[in-house]
C-alpha cells in the first residue's frame, strides 16, 4: 500500500516537471532490486549445493561479501541438488553440475516481488569448468563471485571486456586474476541499495516457494533479454510471471 502511494505521489511529480513516468519507473524496477529487511546488517543465507571441488570458493565469496557493513552471508546446507538447483523462499541456493555446453559460464536467477527479492539461484557450468581455460582458481573466483553478487541486487560496475580492470568480480574481464572478489566500490552500492529500511522482510522468509516460472538451463526458458548480449559476454533477462513478479537471470557468457 504505501508503495503504491509513493509511487503514485513520484508520478505526479513527475507530471508535474513534465517528465516521462514510466521510463523512470521502469528504469528504477531495473535497476534497484534488493532484499526486504527490517533492519542491517541481514544475514543471507547461501545453501551449499556444490560440491567438494567448489566448497573453498563458496567459501571465499562468503566471505568477501559478508566484509559489507549492510549484509552478512553464511553458507547453510543446501535443500537442492546441484543438477535442479530449484530455488527456497528467503535465500540463495549456490549450485554446481555439468549443465551442458549451452554456451554460459554462470547465471544467477532473482524471484522479484515488485522490487524486492524473494528467492535466488546461483548455477556454475562444469561443462566449461573442466576445461583447460576455465579450469583455475581465478576463473571459479569471478564467476562465483559474480553470481552470489548479483543475487544481492548489484548489477555490473562496467560492461567492456577489454578495457582496463576495476579490480572487481562485477567486471566484464577477459583476465580473471584481477578481478577475484569485490572492490570498495562493490561495497558502496550495496550501501546504497540497502540505505533503506522496510516494513517487511523477504530474507529467510518462511513463505512458500514462488514459482520460478519454468526458468531453467537453456536462454529459451529465461524471457526477454533487456540488456547485454552473447556477443558481448553477459546478457540480463527478465521473465515476467504477472502480477508484478518476475525472475531476473544474468547470464556469463564463455568467450
Ligand atoms: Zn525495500
Ligand atoms: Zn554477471
């Protein structure tokens, strides 16, 4: 309710200045996606669906977002396998299986309610983690990093792959040992998607489930895409389940 009168009170301002509302809000729905919680730091929690081979950069990414002085993450057992990696309400399934050569690295999937995240999964693709290429410690770092980031809401601090490192997971990077885990900057946003409190919570959330909308493996299952590209390394889609639910998927691309 108070949502709906904020935004109808943005809109007539809006009117008022003569801008264009729904260009903004939907730019805001994009682009500010976050946990519902009562108060900081919330503690997240990632259930361990990988296996042995994975559990030490699990563990690393863990830990390096948990430095956030908004959010703590802990690992939990998983309720999932590595190969369905279906989602449970209130926190983050982190899975790993062989997933096919479908052409992605790593995706991560956010269940939305309006702008609040409800549910996330995380997949890893062995398919190209056993190769040579892929097959290091940095490689595993980024993209694990990178997944778990984007569950907490952040989006890419820069989307060229060949210009210079930031330093950070949440680069597009064709050189992985720079860019392991979060940067200073990683920790501002955060800060400032979580600047807010709400009434109401959706970490740990003892609700059902919502419905992943049949968002699987393949880009056919995922909705549309609304930035990004193959060609450019990551896409972002959304599918939208109605009623103002939807799950939003960031895709890795291999190069
Ligand atoms: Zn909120
Ligand atoms: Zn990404």
């Amino acid at each position: 309710m108070s949502r709906k009168i904020f935004a109808f009170a943005a809109i007539l301002s809006l009117v008022t200045l003569g801008a264009a509302a729904p260009a903004a809000n939907a730019t805001h729905s994009w682009t500010n996606y976050h946990w519902a919680r009562t108060s900081n730091p919330f503690t997240l929690k990632l259930g361990d669906n990988v296996t042995s081979a994975w559990d030490t950069y699990l563990a690393t990414t863990s830990a390096d977002w948990t430095v956030s002085t908004v959010l703590d993450t802990t690992i939990v057992p998983g309720s999932t396998t590595g190969k369905r990696c279906a989602a449970t309400a209130g926190r983050v399934e982190v899975c790993n299986a062989a997933y096919g050569q479908r052409g992605w690295l790593g995706i991560a999937s956010i269940n939305v309610s309006g702008s609040h995240i409800t549910q996330g999964t995380v997949k890893v693709n062995d398919s190209y983690f056993s190769l040579a290429k892929y097959n290091t410690p940095a490689w595993k770092n980024v993209v694990m990093c990178q997944e778990v980031g984007h569950t907490l809401g952040l989006d890419h601090q820069d989307e060229v792959f060949d210009n210079a490192d930031l330093g950070t997971c949440m680069d597009y990077s064709n050189n992985p040992e720079p860019n392991q885990h979060p940067n200073a900057h990683d920790y501002t946003m955060l800060e400032s998607i979580y600047s807010h409190t709400d009434s109401t919570s959706t970490v740990g959330a003892a609700a059902p489930a919502t419905a992943d909308g049949g968002v699987g493996n393949s880009a056919s299952s995922w909705g549309t895409r609304v930035e990004g590209s193959r060609a450019k390394g990551h896409s972002t889609y959304v599918k939208d389940l109605g009623n103002d639910q939807r799950v939003v998927t960031h895709v890795l691309w291999a190069r």
